[in-house]
C-alpha cells in the first residue's frame, strides 16, 4: 500500500469548493495490477451470466 499522504491547504479548498480531487501515485504499479486483474475477472463473469450481475 501507499505511504499516507495528507492533504495540502490547496487541495483541502479545492476539495471545498468543487467536491472532488484528481490526486497522481495514489497507488502502485502492483496494486493497479492487482485491480486490473480483479476487474476484468468480474467483467468475464458478468458476460458469462448475459449481463445480469
């Protein structure tokens, strides 16, 4: 997992004022890897079952 990261004054207002943040090495590269894997595992799933989840 990443080391914790705290906000700045400027992304706290940011946040503030438009309610979302785009934040870069949030994870990584293995964690992204492992998402990856786990979503397209769901994705095969979800076309086996013709779309129903």
């Amino acid at each position: 997992m990443s080391p914790l990261k705290h906000l700045t004054a400027e992304e706290k207002k940011f946040w503030d004022d438009n309610g979302y943040l785009k934040l870069s090495n949030i994870f990584t590269d293995e964690e992204i890897e492992e998402m990856s894997a786990s979503f397209d595992d769901i994705y095969s799933r979800k076309e086996k079952a013709d779309g129903v989840i």
